[in-house]
C-alpha cells in the first residue's frame, strides 16, 4: 500500500451508508480500508466499482469479537488518518425486551464494541495521522421513548462516549464528530413501516459524512434537524406520549 494516500478506516463497511461513503472518500484520493465481518461482499463491491487494491483494500472485523481489535489494530497496513464507525445491530424492542441475546447484541455492536476498537485508536499516540474520528449514531438516543429504548440507549451511550473522547482528543487537535441521523432508507429499515417523508438516502448521510466539520454533532436534514431540537427540549410529560 502507498502510503501517501491518507487512510479513511471504515469499521463495519458493509453498512448501505459507509458503502454510500467509500467511493466519496476514494474520489478525494483516500485509500479505504474496508473493515467487516462480510469481506466477500466487499470484494465484490470493490471489483463492480472497478477500485483498484490501492484504493480500497478489505480486511476482517467483527466489532463483538472485542478479544481480537487490538491485534486488528495493530496488523493495519498503514495507520488511520480518518476514522469512521459504522457498525449497526437493530432488533424490535418488543423482541429484544424478552430476548437478552438481542439486547446485548446492540449493547456490544453499538457501544462495547465502539470503545473497545475507538480506545486503542485513540491512545496510539504514535499514529500521527489520525486526524478525525466519525460515530454513526441515530435521533433514537436523543430521548428514551417506550417503542425502541434498548436500541436507543444503546446509541445515547455511544454518543456520549463520542462527546467525551472529543474533549480527551482536543489537545493533539483530533476532531470527533457524531452523525446523529433519522430513518435511513438501508437494509437494517428495509421491511420497517416508517414514514416516507421522512427518510433520508444512505447517499445523502455519506455526504454529511465526508463533510465533517468541527461541529460535534451533525444532523443530517433539515427535517430532522428540527425532530432533533424538539425531542431535546420536549417536557418529559410529552415524550413520554410519543411511541
Ligand atoms: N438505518 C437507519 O434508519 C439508521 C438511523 C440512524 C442511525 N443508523 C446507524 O447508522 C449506521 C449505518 O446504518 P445502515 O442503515 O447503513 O445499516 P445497515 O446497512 O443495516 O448496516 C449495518 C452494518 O453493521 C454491520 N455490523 C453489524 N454487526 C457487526 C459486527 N459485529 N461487526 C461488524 N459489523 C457489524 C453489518 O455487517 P454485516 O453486513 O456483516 O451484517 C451491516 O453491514 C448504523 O450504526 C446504524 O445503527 C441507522
């Protein structure tokens, strides 16, 4: 591998919306390190796009394997300059309040797996490159609402980690963002009933992505931008009346 490219690693790839984001970063010469459990289809993704191994090269990772990240970490070919955790797990809160494997699958996939393989990134105080680390986080964790609060928690937990790693990272000048986004239209809603108004394209959230500012959270529409505002100033006596 080159190592003049600089490096996006993408944890959890196969995601609609980091599939959305890798030939956004490769056309501003990034090289993606692709990281899943589903390497085959990544290869194969790679092979349609016609990317060459310079640009985007695929690599195991299983965010729950926690026991394995730092050998991970330490095999990488080149060191990250950008950092982007993508991994999802959504089970229907009715089914995950009667079946603890499914609740701790999206504890371990959205949070215990996210600080597992974020903290080792975060204290290589040798990898000079690092520059920005991204969370895909969702307006689920904003409030907790009766109709998905184990899934919910679990990303309030991980945007709060987000929020503290950014203030840790501030002095050696490492952005941390989170993309707290609606419904996106991607295999975890595919089957889902949801509001047609209000879903966004796994397109336009990888734009939002590859944008990252300084701003520590990012809402992705405008739509939802104001969702977001309400549900944080909502009374408690009124959330407690949504689903
Ligand atoms: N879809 C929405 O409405 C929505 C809304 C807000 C936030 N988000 C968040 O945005 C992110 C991307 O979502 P998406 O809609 O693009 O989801 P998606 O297409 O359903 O992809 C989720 C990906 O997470 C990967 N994953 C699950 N468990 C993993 C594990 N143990 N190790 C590594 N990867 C794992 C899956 O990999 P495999 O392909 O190997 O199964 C899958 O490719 C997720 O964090 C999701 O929670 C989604």
């Amino acid at each position: 591998m080159n190592s003049i490219s600089p490096i996006v690693l993408m944890l959890g790839a196969n995601a609609d919306v980091a599939k959305a984001a890798i030939p956004l970063y490769i056309s501003k010469e990034y090289t993606v390190i692709a990281a899943s459990r589903s390497t085959e289809e990544l290869k194969a993704f790679a092979k349609d796009k016609q990317f060459t191994a310079q640009q985007m090269m695929v690599l195991y990772f299983d965010a729950t394997d926690f026991n394995t990240h730092q050998n991970f970490y330490d095999s990488l070919p080149a060191k990250p300059h950008i950092v982007i955790y993508a991994a999802g797990f959504l089970k229907n809160n009715e089914e995950a309040l009667r079946n603890w494997e499914d609740s701790f699958n999206m504890m371990k996939v959205h949070y215990c797996g996210a600080v597992s393989i974020l903290n080792i990134i975060a204290m290589d105080d040798a990898n000079q490159n690092l520059e920005r680390i991204i969370g895909l986080s969702s307006l689920s964790g904003v409030r907790g609402r009766k109709s998905n609060f184990i899934y919910g928690s679990t990303k309030s937990a991980f945007t709060q980690y987000l929020a503290g790693l950014r203030q840790y990272l501030f002095s050696r000048n490492i952005q941390v963002n989170v993309i707290v986004a609606g419904y996106i239209r991607s295999k975890m809603t595919a089957g889902l009933n949801l509001p047609e108004s209000l879903m966004l394209e796994p397109s336009f959230i990888a734009k939002a992505v590859i944008n990252a500012g300084r701003s520590f959270v990012i809402v992705p529409g405008f739509k939802w931008k104001m969702i977001y505002y309400i549900l944080r100033l909502m009374p408690e006596r009124l959330a407690a009346k949504l689903p």
